[in-house]
C-alpha cells in the first residue's frame, strides 16, 4: 500500500505531487486546507516511502492506489504528473471524486511538445544528476532561487534521492499518459479546475486552457508570474484557488439535479 497521512477535519481533500517530489510539496499547503478539510497527502508508488514503482506502470495503477487510501469520495488535487493520475482516477471512479483541481498539467501535448519530454525522459535513463539539475533549473527562477537558495537544495535534494529505476518508470507515464487521457476527458464529470503558472514552461497557460476546455464545465486560472512549483512557490494563491473551488463545486453538487446549478458550472 502506498504511504499516506490525514490531518485535518472537515470534507475529504487528496493531494497527489509530482513526478520525482514526494507529499512533503505540500507542506506549506496544509496549514490552510486542514483549517477547512480532512486532508490526506500521498506518496505515489515509486516515490517517499512507498513501493517501488517497476517499468510497465501506468496511470490506471497509480490512480488504483489512490483510490486504496482516498475516502470514499473526495475532492482531489495533483500536481503534474499528479494531474494525469487525477483525471485517470475521475474516469475510473467517478463516484469517488467530488471535485478535481489539476494544477501545473500537461495535456494534448503536440508533436514538439512530445519530442522534448521524450528527450528529457532519455536524458534522465543516460544522466539522472543531471536531468534533476536541468529540472530545478526550469522550476526555479532567479529572483526565487535568490530568495531561497536553501528550498532550491531541498527540492533537488528529493529529485536525487529517487530510486532511478522507479523514476524513469514514473516519470515515462508523465512523458505519455495525456496521450490516451487526451481522448477521454470529454467524459469526466466532476468539477474542474485547471491552474498553472503563466510562466511555466513545460504545463503551459495553453495547456491549461486546452485542458480546461476539454472537460465539460470545467475552468482555467493562470497565476501571474509563476513557474511549475506552485505549491511551493505561491502556496496562498494556490490554496485561495483550491478552496474557492472546492466550495463552489460542492455547492453545486447539493443543488444538483438543477439546471440552474449545472449552468453555473459552465
């Protein structure tokens, strides 16, 4: 079974991290989502304390695992490669999510975009140490790094001491799953939010806006002046954009059948 924590009273919140990182991403999140939530934080399998992860994995397995530990119906948020399990989860279980925020994902890459996270994926099986720098680089501005040099140590601190074999095979579903999950988002039915950074170079405002509009109902939010580490990097507007949506969709689940309710969704 895969590693978890709950804190926190109120209505089930799931936060699934990232590709390399582990549930302690979250950290300067919880404060204000267990103010509010039963909050549960994950490490998904390959990653923290949790299994390993052997090549051949898919998103359906690592969204089985979530729904192992998750309540029997919770509103779920990840992160990345986090994201893709999300939405994989919202299509297999339906009733077991309430609402979805997908925050920093990729989706319907085209062909460059394939191209390059391939090259990365390649990149890390031939020089991990390197692959984990290049990342940091792209996460971490200047003016952050600047600010705090010391949490830019401790993310690539966490990249480095991944098992290698369990990286590649994680970080191989975040190079392809929104391929097949492209083709099926029309079909989720929970609330959803789509945010990442306007300066993120790899989950892109574009991308964030495709997603969005992909998903019935669903609605996109672009953080100014961001990069990919939201939770880390702006965690109070992250949480103001979890929390504002979680009660909006939970409003409208308790006026549902409504038309009125499904309108002001979309």
């Amino acid at each position: 079974m895969i590693q978890h924590r709950t804190t926190g009273q109120g209505p089930d919140l799931v936060l699934i991290h990232g590709v390399g990182l582990d549930r302690s991403m979250w950290d300067r999140c919880l404060p204000e989502l267990t103010r509010h939530h039963r909050v549960t934080v994950v490490d998904l399998r390959g990653h923290g304390r949790s299994p390993r992860a052997e090549p051949g994995v898919t998103a359906a397995d690592l969204a089985a695992d979530i729904a192992e530990v998750a309540a029997g119906s919770s509103h779920v948020v990840g992160f990345s490669l986090g994201a893709l399990v999300a939405q994989e989860l919202a299509l297999a279980a339906p009733a077991r999510v309430r609402s979805l925020t997908l925050v920093s994902s990729v989706a319907g890459r085209g062909e460059d975009e394939a191209a390059a996270v391939r090259a990365r994926l390649e990149g890390a099986a031939a020089d991990f140490k390197g692959a984990a720098r290049a990342a940091v680089e792209r996460w971490f501005s200047d003016e952050w790094t600047a600010r705090e040099p010391q949490l830019r140590r401790e993310v690539l601190a966490t990249l480095l001491a991944n098992d290698r074999a369990s990286y590649l095979a994680c970080y191989a579903v975040f190079a392809t799953a929104d391929r097949d999950l492209w083709h099926r988002l029309g079909e989720i039915s929970a609330p959803t939010l789509a945010v990442t950074g306007s300066d993120d170079p790899g989950s892109t405002p574009a991308m964030t806006r495709r997603l969005a509009a992909a998903i019935p109902g669903a609605r996109s939010l672009i953080i100014p002046g961001a990069r990919h580490l939201l939770p880390l990097e702006r965690p109070a507007e992250l949480c103001h954009a979890i929390l504002t949506h979680v009660r909006s969709a939970s409003a409208d689940i308790r006026h549902e059948p409504s038309t009125a309710s499904a309108s002001h969704r979309r």
